[in-house]
C-alpha cells in the first residue's frame, strides 16, 4: 500500500476538467467526421401490386390513352400489371416496365393482388369483359363516362349478345316505368336519357369520376351514392411547343405559315356540335380568312350530314375533314393549331382530353359552358353559352383571330391552369389515395377459392353450381346495397353476364339470360370494333 500511494498521486495528476473537455470535443470531432463518410445502404419498401383492367394501345379507345399516359405516375405507387384484350400490343406495355395479361387471366390471380384491382369503364364495347369481371373480382370503378348505356346495349345487340339483357339492366338500374319508356321509345332514346352505371356501381368497392358534374349527373340519378364517390380530375403534362415544331408540322400538312389555324379535335356526333361549327364559320366576317380542321372521324350518319354541309357552305375551301388519324397525326395538328374548339351538348359526364391536349400546349380553347367544360375557370378559357349560339361563335372566333394578342394571353392562362391543377404525378397520388381508400375492405373480405371457383366456367356446367357460384359474388361484393343484388332479377342478369366469362369470339349465337345451362366452353375476348372516344382524335362516347 505504502508503494502505491506515490503512484497514485502521480495518477491523479493525468485526470482534470480540461482534459475531459479535451477528450470530449475529439469525440464529437471524430463522429462528425465518420458520418460525413458514412457507407448509406437504401432501403427499397415493396410496393402492392395492383391489377388494372382497360383497354390498351392500340385499341381506339381515349381512355387507352389516358391509363398509357398515367402509368409511370401511377407506378410510383404501385407495382402494376395490366389486363386487356389479345388485340393490345403487349410489347409495348412490357418495355415499360408491366405485367400484361388476358383479361380472362384475372379471376386465377386475383388473390396475388394486395391493392386490389382498378377497371377503368368507358360508354364502349372494349368495356365489355369488365361488366362481368367486377361481380367476380370486385375492385374499384374508375368511370370515365357516367353514362355507361351504350355500354349495357352493346351488352344485347353486339357481341356478346345476351338477349333480354339490356332490358334487365334497365330494370335494374331505373324503374318499371323507364322499361315502359323503352319499349314505346325504343333504344336510342334510353340510350341517351340514362346512365344506367347502377350495375357496375354496386359491385364496385367504390367509384372515381373525372368531374364534379359526372359525380352530380351519377348521384342525381340514383346510380350511386355520393359517399362512395370520389372526384379525381384527368391529367396532363404540359410542353412548350417550338416555333419550328409548328413550322415543320405546317408544311407537313400543307397549311400556309400564314394562315390562322382553327381545329375541332375528335370524334364527331351530334353532341359535338361539328355541324353547328361548320354554320358558325360560314355565319363570320368574309373578309376574315383561317382553316378550320374537324380532326378525327365521324359518325356514319352524322358524317354524311356534316360533310354535305362543308360542301354547300360559301366557305368550303376553308374547312377540311381529317378523318381518322394516328396518335403522331393528332399531335401533328394540334402543334401548329392557333385556336382549339371543343362544343357540347347533352354531356354524359366525358371529360376531353382534347381539350386537355390543347390547353396544355398552349392553344387557346374555346369551350361551351357547359358539363365539365363549365369547370375550366373563365380565364383558362373561352366559354361560349350553352345551348349553343351560332352567332355568338361566329363573333367570338373572329375576335380570337384578329387578335394574336387575346389568343397568346387565353393560351398561356390555360396552360398555367393545367400545370398547376393536372400535374400527373398530383393526380397519381390522388388516383392510389381513392384505390387505397376503396379497395381495403374488399381485399379483407375476398375469398382465398376464389380462382379455384372461377376454374369451373372452363366448361358447362349444371343448375345448381352456377346459382352458387351467383351468391357467392353476391357475398363477395363490398358496399353494396342487398335489396340491389338479391333477388331474381340480379341473379338472372348474373347469369347472363358469366356467359362473357367463357365467350368465344367464333359463336355469334345470341345468349338468352333466361337460359341458365347457356355457357359457350371458351375463352376467347369477344371479336373488338372501333370506338369514338374523345380522348384522343379517334374519339367515343367514351370522354
């Protein structure tokens, strides 16, 4: 002890505040610097996979369009795998980075899906396939048109053509006295007055609209509830266009660098007021000169009258019919356009993505004020008064093409409009914010045999297993209404629609809903034809 008591004093004077303060900043000193060079290791979280079933490139359908243009967006979310006819180019959708299946593939993998399934509905026969899915796998209904009528008809007097269905849908989704209606009115009128959207709402875990006035149409006639309901807008990316692009594109399609530009982009009916566009040309100031191109095809019928009207008008070496044309055609005239001109009447809850298009690239818009064209603000756009005056378009064009001034200012404010309210990535997360909302409760509730059940539409099969196999989706299906889906009618139209499961292209027979046994042992998508969407120049009642 004696010995170690020199030592430790000795110790002792080693330890002081100063050298632990010392020792202290080193410490610190030396951990910043190791993590300024710290090795990071990132951490990739599993995105859920979703299902989306739509139409497809290159299928002349708008919301094909839509959901090509979203996906890389919509992939931040999730990782996709797509669902659609034999007729889509599935290299194409590969080489971006998707699974690409028949659709008739869905029921087997619906299980592998842990964000559920989305079915984007258009008013078309590419649509069809999707009516009978969703009482199977049900998923959310992203409904680009609010009016799915068209779509219920073609249900009867297109393939597949499951007679007496159109009639039970009508039911189903109006009234006895609306049946009453058709059969004295006969189909067009129905066609056009009811959106008959009910079936694919109540089997649907939830619906997305594109529009506050597709929501209100939607709602106001009993097809959903607003609960269930939720808005989320198109989107668009927006892109300066060069003066050489519009000068190349010009000499491309032989217009005159001179001449003021009016297009109308899309397919042509009644309800896009092509005709009453043709009377306004011909009602402005002679002494004012400009093309006006009608960009898309038409119509039969209403082709021939509009085309008539171009030839007997006082003005007919300014107004040319495009007819259909490609994606690169379309963009080939909207670049060097000066003024777009979108019309409506009787809208069915579409939105335009021509108009979409054309105000993101800067070219002033004239609109009517009417469905979701009334929700452009009034400085993004010009809004003619609906129902429509021909008068007052004559004068309103003729203002916009005197003025290159007027039509810079109306162009830049749309383009703005649409950079800061249709962002694709903004409406990506808005989109997997509803699929997410929608789909959680179906996915809880779905059953594990459900690919095992569905193996049996492979051939015929009897009575009583097909009226099991009814309840089942009856049990399935989330958010619905009992008092909608029991009963006889619901499982008549059931019946019905499981034929489009085992449909072959080659049986052109038609399928009585009655006829229970009626099952055609295939798995064939039914045979596709043109639609007339208005999201792209081959354009639909489909937006």
């Amino acid at each position: 002890r004696q010995s170690l008591r020199p030592h430790a004093t000795e110790r002792a004077r080693l330890y002081s505040w100063r050298r632990v303060a010392d020792r202290t900043q080193e410490a610190w000193a030396d951990a910043i610097a190791r993590k300024a060079n710290r090795v990071s290791i990132d951490v990739i979280a599993r995105r859920p996979r979703l299902a989306i079933v739509s139409p497809l490139h290159p299928e002349r359908s708008g919301v094909a369009n839509f959901v090509t243009d979203l996906l890389p967006f919509l992939a931040e979310h999730f990782q996709i795998d797509l669902f659609a006819s034999s007729d889509v180019d599935s290299e194409r959708y590969r080489a971006m980075g998707f699974g690409v299946h028949p659709w008739q593939a869905l029921p087997g993998m619906y299980v592998d899906y842990d964000a559920g399934v989305v079915y984007q509905f258009g008013n078309s026969q590419f649509h069809v396939p999707m009516v009978a899915l969703i009482g199977l796998c049900p998923g959310v209904a992203f409904v680009h048109d609010a009016f799915l009528s068209g779509l219920m008809a073609h249900l009867e007097f297109g393939p597949p053509r499951i007679a007496g269905i159109f009639e039970k849908m009508l039911l189903y989704c109006t009234s006895e006295s609306v049946v009453a209606d058709y059969r004295n009115g006969g189909l067009e009128a129905t066609v056009n007055q009811h959106p008959l959207c009910r079936w694919v709402a109540d089997h649907a875990s939830g619906v997305i609209v594109t529009s506050e006035h597709a929501r209100a149409l939607l709602t106001g006639a009993g097809q959903v509830r607003s609960a269930r309901c939720r808005v989320t807008n198109l989107q668009r990316s927006v892109r300066q266009i060069s003066d050489e692009e519009k000068r190349s594109a010009r000499e491309a399609l032989g217009i005159a660098q001179s001449a003021v530009l009016v297009c109308s982009l899309g397919y042509m009916n009644d309800r896009k007021l092509s005709v009453e566009l043709v009377d306004a040309w011909n009602c402005r100031d002679p002494q004012i000169s400009a093309r006006l191109v009608l960009v898309g095809e038409a119509e039969a019928g209403y082709g021939k009258v509009l085309r008539e009207k171009i030839e007997s008008s006082i003005r007919s070496p300014e107004v040319q019919m495009s007819g259909y044309v490609s994606e690169e055609d379309f963009e080939r005239y909207l670049r060097p356009a000066d003024i777009a001109v979108q019309l409506r009447a009787g809208s069915r809850g579409e939105t335009s993505g021509a108009a979409l298009y054309a105000m993101a690239s800067g070219v002033p818009l004239v609109a009517s004020r009417h469905g979701s064209f009334a929700e452009i603000p009034d400085d993004a756009c010009i809004h003619v008064d609906h129902p429509l005056n021909v008068e007052e378009l004559a004068a309103v064009l003729d203002d916009l093409i005197v003025d290159s001034e007027k039509r810079s200012t109306i162009g830049r404010r749309g383009y703005e409009w649409i950079r800061d309210t249709r962002d694709p990535a903004t409406i990506a997360h808005a989109v997997a914010s509803a699929v997410a909302c929608f789909n959680h409760r179906a996915i809880v509730r779905r059953r594990s045999t459900l690919a095992e059940r569905t193996a049996a539409f492979a051939n015929r099969i009897g009575e009583a297993e097909r009226e099991e196999w009814v309840r089942s989706v009856e049990t399935r299906a989330f958010g619905v209404e009992p008092q909608r889906l029991g009963g006889d009618l619901a499982d008549s139209i059931a019946r019905g629609l499981a034929t489009i499961l085992t449909y072959s292209s080659n049986n052109a027979t038609p399928v009585d809903v009655n006829e229970t046994s009626a099952v055609v042992p295939s798995c064939a998508a039914p045979p596709q034809t043109p639609s007339n969407d208005d999201l792209s120049a081959n354009v639909s009642s489909e937006s």
